[in-house]
C-alpha cells in the first residue's frame, strides 16, 4: 500500500511537469489524458482497499414520551441551558443506553420526577452518543451521573443509592437545605437528632433576607455538594425567644450543638463570615457518635477501613428515608447518647428526657388510636407484662382452684415481631390488679381444664385493656402449683389465644426488682469510658444491604429484616444478637453490657457450612462446625483431620496421597479419616490453624494430646501412615487373637487376609506406575536427544543465514554504489535537458519572429509582383536563402527535441 501511495505521488509530479510542457507542445494533449485515467483507476483501487466501518444507528428515546422527564437523547447539551430557566431546582441525569445501573435508575428517576413534576425540573441527556456535545464536552468516566442545581448554585453531584426514596429524600434537601425553627418543641427535636447541627439565628422583621442568611443558606447547600449523606443539618431560629433557650441572642449568630463536647460558635473575628468558611468550621468541629454505611457495591475497603478503628456495633434495619418518624431509629440514638454521655452532661439529660416523653406521647396516640379494637390479637402486641395469680378457694369443688395470668395490652403498631422479655411498669401492672380484683368474682366459679381468655377495661383510664386467661387445676398441692411456672401452666395457651406467657415476679415482690431494673437501665450511662471495649455504632440499610447481614450471621428468610452484631478484628471475636429477640432499645442494651463485661457471656457466632448426607459411603468425613464434636473429639476414635480451603491450590494437589491413606485404613473402625474447609466453617480458637494445608492428629481418649504433621516432612503416604502408626501405637501392637474366640479368630484372619490382599494390589498398582514413569523417562531422553540434534541443525542453519546476510550487505552496497552512479547521470542528463529546452526556446521564438518576417515579406512579394514586375535584387535572393536555412535548421532541431522526450 505505501509503495502505491509513492508511485501516485510520483506520477502527481510528473503529471504537473507534463501539463507545463502541454503549454509548449500542444500535440502531446491526447496522450496525457490517457496516463490520467489510469492513474485515476489506480486511485480508485486504493480507495476500495481501505477498512470499511458501519456507523452506529441513531440513538432513541430513553425515556418514554409519557414521562414527566425531558429526555435528550441525542446528546443536546446545548438545550440544557434553555430548559433550565424554567425552573428553580433541575436535575440532569447524564446516562448511557447500554449501561445497566442507568436502566435501572431510569423507573426510580421516573417515580420521583412524577411526585416533583410540579416543583423540580428533570432532564435526561445521553452522554454516550459519538457525535452530541454531552459525550464531546462531558468526561464522564461512569454512569449513571446525577448532578442538582438550585438557583444556578451547582452542580451537586449526588452519589447515594439509586433508590427512588433516597433520590427523592436528597432532592428534597436541597430544594429546603435549612430547617426553620420557630417553637421551643422544633428545637427540642432538633437538637435531639443524632446528627450534628448548625443554627442561625436571624431577625426576619426588618428584610425577608436579613445580613448573613444567605451565607447560611449557601453553606447548607456546600455541605450537600461535598457530603451526599448530608451528615450536617442545617437551621435556622426566626424567634427571640427560641433563641435564648440555646443562650445565643445577638442576631446573626452561627451556633453548633454538640452533645457530648462544648456547643461553639461561629468565630466572625478569626474567619472570613463566607459560605465555604461556615461549612469547613462545622466539618472540622462536627460531632458525630453514629454513622451511617452505604456501600456502593462495587468493589471497596469501606466496611474493611471502618472495622479497623476498633469494636464495631453494626445494626441492621429498613429504613424510609421520607418517613416524619423512625421510632427505632429514635431508640438507637437514645441508646447511643446514653453511653457516650461519660460526663453525665445536663444538655444529654434533657435531650433523653424530651426523647422519652416524646415515646410516651406517641404511646398514648397509639393506644388512643387503637382503643377501638379492644379485642385484638394479642401476638402483635409490641410489649407486654404478665403476673400469674392463684385465686383464693371459693370453688364448690374441693381440691380445686384456678389459676390465672394478667396480661397488659400495650399495642405499638410498628412492626410485627417476636415478643421479648418485657420490662413491666409496675405501675399499670399495679392498676390492672386493681381492676382484676374487682372483677375476681367472674372468674370463681369458672371450671375448666382448658385455658378460657377474656379481655376487660381498666376501671382507670377507658383506653387500657387487659387479657386474662384462666385455668381450673384439681388434685394439686398448692406448693406444687407455686413451683410451676406460668408456661407450665398455660402449655395449651398459645395454640389457643395466641397468649405468649412469661415468668415474671409477682407484684409483691416489686420492690428489690424495681432496683435490679434501675440499675441495670442506667448502667450502660457513661459505658463508653468505663471499660476498654468502646463500641462504634454503625448503621446499615437491610433494604439495600442485607446481604452482608446474611454473611454476618443473619437469617436469610426472616421475615423482619433486623439484625444487631459486634465485631471486633483485633481480639477476632464475632458476637450475634438472638434473632428470636426484637431489636429495639433493651435488646441493644442488652448485648453491649453483655459485651462490655470483663469476662463476657456472649458466645462467640461460628459461621457453619452445611451438613453433608452419608457420610458413612465416603472415605473422608467431612467435617463442619457442628459435627465437630461428634466425629473429632469422639474420645473412642483416632481421628487424621485435613484443613483446607477451596482457594488453597496446594490442598488440591495433596488429595490423591489423603485418599490413598483413607483407602489403607478404610477397614480400621478405630481411625477416621476426616478433612474440615476452613473457609465455610469456624471453629473455636483452640482448634484452629494458622496455615493451609495442615494435618492434625487427634488420638482417642486424650485429645489434648494433639500432634501436628511436621512441616519439614514431605506430604507421601509413607510419610503419612508412619506418622499415624508413630503416634497410634494400639494400631501396630494390638493383638487380634486375644480374648477371641474361634469365630473372632476367624474373622480376624479373613480381616488380615483382605488387608494382605489389598496391600498387594496397591504394590501391584504401585510397581504398574513405576514401569510406567520409567517408560515415560525413556520418552523423555528420546525427545530430549532429537531436541538436541534439532538444536544443532538450527545452529549450523543460523549460520548458513548469517553467511548469506553477510553476501546481500555486500551485494547492497554496490546496488547502493550503482544507485548513486545513476543518479549522478541521470542529474547530468536533467542539467543537460535543461539546457536543450532553454535553446529550444529560444529558438521557437526566433522561429516565431521568422515566420513573423517571412509573412510580410511574402505580402511584399505580392504586393510587387502584381502591379509591376520589378526583378529582385541579389541582396534579397541572399536574405531569403538564408531565412529558409534557418527554418529548415529550427524544424530538424525541433524534431531531435521531440525524440529526445
């Protein structure tokens, strides 16, 4: 192709030559158009060789016509611009049609376009097609990119997950970055949020926009850009009176609430009053004892970084970013300010106090909501509180009495789950015995020896009701009747009322266990400085990551996706919430005192692979985690245990030679051989290896006394029955005819036979497998003498190519020598061609001036000749003679010219 390319070139230049000689030799015209048209085939051929490439087809809509948003789709981001003045707040979505997070992202972008259409402007631009300006002036390394403006203050790029809640949840924020605070309740719940806040305080009297609220404004919206979780909340006070409740009264006053540390303000002598200086001061000063983890679900050291600090409390549970209320979110912040509260600080005081009586109001509306379903099932009661209550003997019947459990109904209406252990407010439970007693009378003279429930109001608050269930119990001692406890008593209760019973103590002994209640809810205040094992508390989304809960220990078919689990990477230690327990406050207080403890009651969480089926037709046993004991520190076997792991690329190699050592000892009852994966399964710390693979040898009655295979020693089956017999002497001096009898003898006999006959056909194999590897040696040294003899003609043919690279060099240079010679001829013929066409030119022009004179001489003649006969002078016979010699000398010139072209 580029020699082509070099004979067009060349034929260019010898074609423009040719049209400037064209110019002096008319006659050549039809011969260069010849040479034209074939140089312009050539060219046509060159053109046809060239790589042909299909465009790409034409982009479509992305969107459907009907959505609310605007989509662009061929790339325009030039109109962009024009849709933008239309609204306050737009969103752009920059995607790729192939791209599969954009498809997905497209329904949730159109969910909540649909619930913004009125207020947010949404537009779609396609930033993968070639020729628009998104993919020209956009570099976009991923898709999907979603960028917010407010007001021309952008972009704010928004990296959460791509859900139309938190989609929705975001835009919403930056739509109304401040929270105006107008009432001393606002306030309270603002400073009781888990987050850390920043308050303004502005006098709106004067201006709609006072001095140093816009600042604050923008400062919200900059603490969005660099911060999607948008971990800073922003407010603003508009009241005087509000505003002395945080002790702040000069207006323009930047506060920021800490909880645990000092509440600061803003330095306006030290820092510039600038919307980047506010942000970077409550960064750099913010407080924060919860975190919120959103892996993104690539590939990342998120969760490993933060695991890293030190002990960590995750806590998993769905969560509704758009909900007004997040009851258990409020719990866990209550519990999460009581233990880092070290100092007993007022302002954590009264936040918790504002917290709790805020969860007894929203109690109240609960109970007030649900006071018309007085008979409702009493399982999706959220907390309950039992007594048993033995009534006094008024039964006609003698040797009988009945045996009642007092229930509270508290409905919650939050979530279903498995009821816990209550914590009882004695009080209620005080006034329900109150009200049972009065209607005692009722339940006299019921006989029954099934359990019969009923439920009755509180004489003292219309909205309470209780569930009592009674049962009529004969031939019984009253002692006996004591020593049971309630689920002894009521076994039948649950399959008949849906009544979950617990042991509590009786009402009169309320005194010491108020106490013991006391003492345990205030102990985890100040946790976090009495003891070395600080908690990080960390919270999770199950709706988007429950799948490291399941890989953590949590069940994968729970119904509620809740899940509380403490790990700790230094100590190694990976402690499991009960999953039969709701996970609400008590239940998270519950596991970190448990935690904290010196010597902790927490076991440890050992994640367990599944249980293979007949394990009796396979040689090696497979072990997991809870068939460790039984076949391991079976104290009647010798057990030969294999770790490895499915990654391990040297335990794949070492399976023949265990396989081979099961075979061997496959008829021994007394030795199991058996391997455990490490990977899938835990194992307590005692049991476990540092390295893969690695064989451990557990002797019966003394697996104390475990024996590691040396690490020196080659991994054969020698090797490997001398270490089993080495440290298993009852295999090798154990007499089979003792205490036998002639059967056992016999059998013993048969046993050692097939044991001999085995034995042999293993050597047998053996012997089979060394002819073949001294087979295969041969094969060897013939392939490795001919690859030699190969090798030594691949010299002697190197050679035989060098010697004739040595002779072309040679031959190239006098073709160099030769070329060079050529072209210094060829330089002298072009000197030489020059100077022909210079004289040819000069003679053209004289023939030119001849012909010129020739012609008006001819005229002259004429002239002469007809009018009168005047002879011609010698003088002019001899000019015209010499005039034809010339021109008779330009014509043959001329021609050898043309030859010579």
């Amino acid at each position: 192709m580029l020699r082509l390319q070099r004979e067009l070139k060349r034929h260019r230049v010898w074609i423009s030559h040719t049209v400037r000689q064209m110019a002096r030799r008319p006659e050549y015209v039809c011969g260069v158009i010849a040479v034209i048209c074939s140089l312009f085939t050539l060219r046509l051929a060159l053109s046809r060789a060239k790589d042909v490439v299909k465009m790409a087809p034409p982009p479509v809509r992305f969107f459907s016509p009907n959505s609310p948003v605007i989509d662009l789709y061929m790339g325009q981001l030039d109109q962009v611009e024009r849709y933008c003045h239309i609204s306050e707040v737009y969103v752009i979505l920059f995607y790729a049609p192939w791209c599969g997070e954009s498809i997905s992202v497209k329904g949730e972008i159109d969910q909540v376009a649909m619930k913004l259409r009125d207020q947010v402007l949404f537009i779609a631009v396609n930033c993968w097609w070639h020729q628009g300006k998104c993919r020209k002036q956009m570099n976009l390394f991923y898709y999907p990119v979603i960028h917010l403006y407010q007001r021309r203050f952008g972009p704010i790029e928004y990296k959460g997950p791509l859900t139309a809640a938190y989609i929705h949840n975001f835009i919403r924020r930056v739509m109304s970055p401040l929270q105006y605070i107008a009432t001393h309740s606002v306030l309270l719940d603002f400073l009781s949020h888990y987050e850390p806040g920043v308050l303004g305080y502005f006098e709106f009297n004067a201006s709609p926009q006072p001095p140093g609220y816009l600042t604050l404004y923008v400062s919200a919206l900059h603490a969005l850009k660099e911060d999607y979780q948008g971990t800073i909340r922003f407010g603003v006070i508009t009241s005087k009176q509000v505003a002395e409740k945080i002790s702040v009264t000069n207006p323009g006053t930047i506060y920021m609430h800490r909880h645990f540390n000092s509440s600061i303000v803003f330095p306006h002598e030290v820092l510039n009053f600038t919307a980047v200086n506010v942000y970077s001061w409550a960064f750099e000063n913010r407080e924060t004892f919860i975190h919120w983890l959103r892996p993104h679900g690539s590939k990342s050291l998120l969760l490993n970084n933060e695991l890293k600090k030190g002990p960590a409390l995750l806590l998993f549970f769905p969560f509704s970013p758009l909900a007004a209320k997040q009851p258990l979110m409020e719990e866990i912040t209550e519990v999460a300010l009581k233990y880092h509260n070290c100092n007993n600080s007022k302002a954590v005081r009264r936040v918790l106090q504002y917290m709790e009586e805020t969860e007894q109001a929203d109690q109240e509306d609960q109970s007030t909501d649900s006071s018309s379903h007085v008979v409702g099932p009493f399982f999706q009661t959220r907390k309950s509180c039992c007594n048993t209550i033995m009534l006094p003997q008024c039964n006609p019947v003698p040797q009988t009495c009945n045996i009642c459990e007092l229930c509270i109904n508290q409905t919650a209406g939050i979530r279903l789950s498995v009821v816990h252990i209550p914590q009882c407010n004695f009080v209620e439970l005080e006034a329900a015995l109150d009200s049972f007693y009065l209607r005692e009378e009722t339940f006299f003279h019921l006989q029954s020896s099934t359990v019969e429930c009923s439920n009755f109001l509180s004489y003292y608050s219309p909205f309470n009701h209780y569930t009592v269930c009674c049962r009529t119990f004969s031939s019984f001692k009253s002692e006996q009747i004591n020593a049971l406890t309630p689920a002894e008593l009521f076994s039948n209760a649950e399959h008949r009322s849906g009544v979950v019973s617990h042991s509590f103590p009786h009402i009169e002994d309320r005194v010491p266990v108020l106490r013991d209640l006391h003492h345990s809810q205030s102990h985890i205040t100040g946790l976090n400085c009495n003891t070395n094992k600080t908690l990080n508390f960390y919270l999770l989304d199950s709706n988007l990551h429950w799948r490291f809960a399941t890989r953590l220990g949590a069940n994968e078919s729970a119904q509620v996706q809740e899940f509380a689990t403490i790990i700790d990477l230094r100590d190694e230690v990976h402690y499991v919430l009960d999953q039969k327990q709701i996970l609400d406050k008590s239940s998270i207080e519950s596991i970190i005192k448990n935690y904290s403890r010196t010597y902790s009651p927490l076991n440890r969480h050992l994640i367990a692979g599944t249980k293979s089926q007949a394990q009796e037709k396979y040689l090696i046993a497979e072990v997991t985690t809870q068939m460790f004991d039984s076949i391991v520190l079976d104290v009647e076997k010798n057990v030969l245990l294999l770790y490895y792991t499915q990654w391990c690329g040297f335990c794949t190699v070492l399976n023949h030679v265990f396989i081979q050592v099961a075979r061997l000892f496959h008829a021994n009852d007394g030795i199991v051989i058996a391997r455990i994966n490490v990977a899938k399964n835990d194992l307590p710390w005692e049991y476990m290896v540092d390295r893969f693979p690695t064989v451990l040898f557990f002797p019966s009655k003394r697996k104390d006394l475990s024996v590691k295979y040396p690490e020196d020693l080659p991994f054969t089956v020698p090797n490997l029955v001398r270490f089993i017999l080495l440290h298993c002497p009852q295999l090798v001096h154990q007499d089979p005819f003792q205490s036998c009898n002639p059967d056992c003898i016999q059998k013993a006999a048969e046993l050692q036979k097939g044991r001999i006959s085995q034995l042999e056909n293993e050597l047998k194999r053996l012997r089979a497998e060394m002819q073949a590897l001294h087979q295969a040696e041969k094969q060897l040294a013939l392939q490795l003498s001919a690859t030699r003899q190969e090798e030594h003609q691949l010299k002697l043919h190197n050679l035989a190519l060098e010697e004739k690279n040595e002779k072309l060099k040679h031959h190239n240079e006098k073709l160099q020598d030769l070329y060079n010679q050529r072209n210094e001829e060829l330089a002298e013929t072009a000197e030489k061609l020059d100077e022909i066409t210079a004289v040819s030119e000069k003679l053209l022009k004289e023939n030119i001036l001849l012909k010129t004179y020739m012609a008006s001489i001819e005229e002259e003649l004429e002239e002469k000749t007809y009018p009168s006969s005047t002879p011609v002078t010698v003088e002019e016979e001899s000019r015209l003679t010499s005039h034809s010699e010339n021109n008779a000398e330009a014509e043959s010139f001329s021609n050898h010219e043309t030859r010579i072209l």
